[in-house]
C-alpha cells in the first residue's frame, strides 16, 4: 500500500506514455490498452482520503488526495482513454501515428493527476501538462492530413497549404489560450499563497459575493482579494464561459479523426471538477452556465461541418454543469459530477461516429453528406444511441443525469434558469440529437457514398463505439452504480411520473418543431460556409483594427512631415549616446553606485508594497 501512495493518479499514463515509440506495432497496441487498465487499478486501490505531500521551502505541495469528488473525475477519464485507445487501434507504426498516440495518453494522464492534486500549485503543473500535449492532437494532422479518396490529386499545392496553415494557425490559438490559463492560474495561487500561506486547493469565494469568506486569509489586501478571479478566470477559459469559448469550436474540429475524440474528453470536464472543487456555490455561475447552455442552439443550426456542431454541443452541456456547480447544493454537485461522466461517453460517442465518417468519407460537411445509412448502418446505429443520450431521452444517460441539476435548479426556485434549461434541452435536441444523424446518415444522399464505395467503419472502431453505446443505455436503465460513485450520498430517483412526462412533452414538441420546419423549407440549409462567432474579434476584428490604426499613422506621419521625421531622428541619436560607450549608461557601472542604485529601487519596491 506505500508502494501505492508514492505516486500520484495519472503518472503511469504520462510516464508509460514515453515508451510507446520504443516498441513494435503488437506490442504498442497491447501496452496501450494496458496502461489505462494499470492506472485505473492503482487509482482504485487508494484507500479513501490518501495523500501524497512535498515540501517546497515553507509551503506544503500535496500530489495526491483522494475523495469522491477526485475519484469519480478519475474514475470516467480512465474509461475515456481506454475507449480512446480501442477507437484508435488501427493506427500503424509511422512517426505521424506515433506523435498522436503519445501526446494522447500523456494529456489523459495529465489530467488524471489534475484531478488528484490537492493544492493550486501541483494543479499548476497538471493543468499546463494538458495544454502543452494536447496542442500536439491538434497538429499531429499537419503530418497526417485526411482526404477523401482521390482528393489529394486533385488538390492544388496553394490549397493544400491553406488547409495547413489553417490547421496551425487553429492550433497556436488553441495552445496561446490553454498557457494563458495556466498563468492565470499560477498567478492565483501565488496570490492566494500571500494571502493564506499555504497553495491548498480549497473551496474559494469571489470577493463582493454572498460566497466569499475572508477568514481564510491571513492578510486581507489587493492581493488576496484578486487571487480567487485570477484562478475562477483560468477555470472560466478551460470551461469555454461565453466569449472565452472560441477556442473550442475553433480546434477541436480541426483534430485528426482519432484525436478529436480525446480532445473531447479531458480538458473542458477538467474545469468542471476545478469548478466544483473550488467554487461549488457561486452563484456567479449560474447565470454565466446558463448563458453557456442557450447561445451554443443558435449556432449550432446553421453550421455546415458536423463536428464543429458537436463542439458547441459540448459546449451547451457543459453549461448544464457550470448551473449545476453554481446552485451549489449536493444534490447539484452530484448532477454536475453526474452529468460530466455522462457527457464523456455519449459526446465521445457522437464524435466517435463522426469520425468514422470522415475516415470513410472524407468529410463531416453536412451539405456533402446523407444516406450513408445504407453503406455504415451500425455506426448509424451507434450515433443514434448517441444522440438519444445527449437528448436526453428516458432509458439514456443523459436523461438520468441532467434532470438531477433541472431538479436542484427547481428546488432552489431559480425559475428563470429552470426555464432557460429547458429551452437548452430542446435545442439540444434539435442540432445533436436530429441535425447531426439526420443530415449525415439519413438525408438527401450527396453522391459521396456512391461516388467513393463507403465501407463500415473499422473494426476497432465498432467496437470502442458499441462500449459507449452500451453505457449510454445501461447508465440509463440501471443508474444506481453511477449514483453509487457520487461525491455525495443524496437519494435521488430520476424516473419519477413528473420527470418523464416532462421530458417526454419536451422531446416530442422538439422532435415535431424540426419535422414541421424541415417540411416547410424553413430550417437554415447546409450551406459550404464559415461562421465565425467570437473568433470575429482577433480574426477579422483585430487585424481591421491593426490596419486602422497603422493608415492613421501613417496618415499623421505624412501631415508632420519633415519635422516628424526630424524628432525621430533626434531621439535615436540621444539614446545612442545614453546607452552607447561612453554614454551614462553604456559603460559598467562602479560596485558601490550599481548597489546604491540597486538599494533605491528595492526601497522604492518595498514601500510600494508595504502601501
């Protein structure tokens, strides 16, 4: 049992992780399906309340704690890599394949040990650790782009590198986005390291709310005050809040067909258990989830690639957990933990059969697609459990889990957002639960089909696919072992009368409003377009604003003229001779004036300080 407790949750991954390059295709396949399975064994034995604490000069880093909270986190990320590596078992041996397989197991790891640490700090590693190997899911297609059959002959040189450059420039968004996080976070905590003396990862509140408690803090300054925003703003950018949310729907469609899947599974559930962890009662969060579950419905309906409708998918049902962590009540956290787990499989689900179209067909464009029914009726077959999950619909996951947070949402009386959430479920429903099987597997057929002789997905796909399937709709007929790993023992029954025909009601007005529009001609058509959604302000924004203020200048340059021109000159040549030999600054300084001069500044940094 020591032997147990000397690492963390997650290590075995990250570090088994780095011999996958080293063996022959066989034996890479079975130590990748072995490693999950190791981990997930290792975390299980660690007895209840296990810790793992270093000492780093005067503060106490814990590694390791275990609880339920950190147990059920742990407990579904291990079971999304293991259907992660089965989904991605027909993978070969060359270098293109084998930076995908290690980055990927490497970032479950990381966020494994993520959801173990107890203190901001070791969180601070695990968190970067995520950023810094997903990013590789995400460029790994640089060296192993898909095409359809026949595409890449086609495609001229000028096309082919648009296409790369798109996918890199998504990619460097992705990880500037992911690191500023990660110094937010560090930020935070050495904030809240000044102002508590210690980095544990407790319960915190936000200065100015009902929440915040300032009898944690040893001293109570501007410091302290902004270290829970430094660290609620690094969880809000890894949770995809409003307007922080460009990242996701900006990279995970450009994933190869594989790595969108683990991308899918990790980071933003990630922020949910930090959310929970950290800010379980804010109620903050109600407001901005439910802002998170109804926007996304928007969107979602008139974008053209299918796995970027998935991406704001997730983001709606990850607003249904940020409510949840809000409302802060157990039976809320329990829907939050409750729904995440849930979340994993169906959505990992989804994009699992998306990808085996786009490895079949080329593409996930809904304006491409349909009847593919015909040619892959079990991923049909798997994408529909799917969906009906997400939906919500009774006998699925989703149904069991989401209406724990409708219920703690009505019994805490927050109408307005009881009423947004079902407004959510609905258009849930429309664009993951109708859009996505209907127009990729069951309309108008677009000729792809026919046109490349589309095969059933791999076997190994099938396989991972009818795993999460199977859960999908064993979660939702017997829930009692996933109610059973909660951090919280609430009695709750989701199949009560009420419930169902709510819910039932919901899904058929859903079902009939899509019926009704679609017959009508009046659903936003498939169209070969791009929306950009917040992307707007740093993609065609920004550089607007760049070129304006550079022809204003360069406008004021031409009025000033010669004396303009003058001034410049001027004032390079007084900062040659300050800073050049022998000016006052160019040449070393004697010891004793660089101390003196090192003296005041320190002085002057001190009273700041002490003010």
């Amino acid at each position: 049992m020591d032997l147990l407790q000397a690492f963390p949750p997650g290590l075995i991954l990250v570090v088994g992780a780095l011999l996958v390059p080293l063996l022959s295709l066989q034996l890479r396949r079975a130590w990748m399906l072995l490693l999950p399975l190791l981990s997930l064994l290792h975390m299980w034995l660690l007895p209840e309340s296990a810790s793992l604490t270093w000492q780093l000069g005067g503060a106490t880093l814990e590694w390791m704690r275990v609880d339920g909270l950190s147990r059920i986190f742990g407990t579904v990320f291990h079971l999304a890599a293991l259907l992660s590596v089965v989904y991605a078992l027909h993978l070969g041996r060359g270098f293109k394949h084998t930076i995908e397989q290690t980055a990927a197991l490497m970032y479950a790891g990381c966020a494994i040990g993520a959801a173990f640490s107890g203190d901001l700090l070791s969180l601070f590693v695990w968190w970067e650790g995520t950023a810094l190997t997903s990013v590789f899911l995400i460029w790994c297609r640089l060296v192993q782009p898909w095409h359809r059959p026949g595409e890449a002959e086609e495609r001229t040189a000028a096309e082919t590198e648009k296409l790369r450059r798109h996918v890199r420039d998504a990619g460097m968004r992705y990880l500037v986005i992911q690191v500023l996080s990660g110094m937010l976070l560090l930020t935070g905590a050495a904030f809240w390291y000044h102002g508590t003396g210690s980095f544990d990862f407790v319960r915190m509140g936000l200065p100015g709310t009902a929440a915040f408690d300032a009898s944690q803090f040893i001293r109570v300054d501007w410091a302290s005050m902004a270290a829970p925003w430094f660290v609620f703003a690094a969880f809000g950018i890894k949770a995809a809040f409003p307007f922080l949310h460009g990242w996701l729907k900006n990279a995970y469609p450009e994933g190869t067909v594989t790595s969108t899947v683990w991308l899918s599974a990790f980071t933003t559930k990630l922020a949910i258990y930090a959310l929970a962890r950290g800010f379980a009662g804010n109620e903050i969060l109600i407001p901005i989830g439910a802002a998170m579950t109804a926007f996304p419905v928007f969107y979602a309906v008139i974008v053209n690639d299918l796995r970027r409708v998935l991406s704001y998918s997730l983001n709606n049902q990850l607003g249904f957990m940020v409510v949840g962590v809000g409302i802060g009540t157990e039976l809320a956290i329990n829907g939050a933990a409750a729904h995440a787990f849930a979340h994993i499989i169906y959505k990992g689900l989804l994009f699992m059969s998306m990808g085996a179209v786009l490895y079949r067909v080329g593409t996930t464009k809904g304006s491409e697609l349909g009847g593919l029914y015909k040619r892959m009726p079990i991923t049909t077959l798997f994408c529909v459990v799917g969906a009906m999950a997400i939906s919500a619909f009774p006998l699925f996951s989703g149904f069991v889990t989401k209406s724990m947070i409708l219920t703690a949402a009505a019994d805490g009386h927050y109408t307005i957002t009881f009423l947004v959430l079902l407004f959510a479920s609905a258009g849930v429903l429309d664009h993951s639960g109708i859009k996505v099987p209907y127009f990729a597997f069951f309309a108008h057929d677009q000729g792809l089909g026919r046109k490349h002789e589309v095969k059933e997905a791999p076997l190994n796909m099938l396989i991972a696919m009818g795993v999460a399937a199977a859960l999908c709709i064993g979660i939702g007929v017997f829930p009692a072992p996933l109610y059973a790993l909660l951090p919280y023992d609430v009695p709750y029954s989701a199949y009560d009368p009420t419930h169902i025909v709510t819910q039932l009601q919901l899904l058929l007005c859903s079902i009939g409003a899509f019926v009704f529009l679609n017959k009508m001609g009046w659903y936003p058509p498939e169209l070969p377009s791009v929306n950009l959604d917040v992307d707007w302000f740093w993609r065609r924004g920004g550089p607007r604003l760049v070129g304006f203020f550079s022809r204003s200048l360069g406008k004021t340059r031409a009025l000033l003229g010669d004396d303009a021109e003058g001034t410049r000159v001027g004032a390079l040549a007084h900062a040659r001779r300050v800073f050049s030999p022998p000016g006052l600054l160019g040449e070393p300084w004697p010891t004793g004036s660089a101390a003196l001069w090192a003296a005041v500044l320190l002085g002057v940094m001190l009273v700041l300080g002490l003010g």
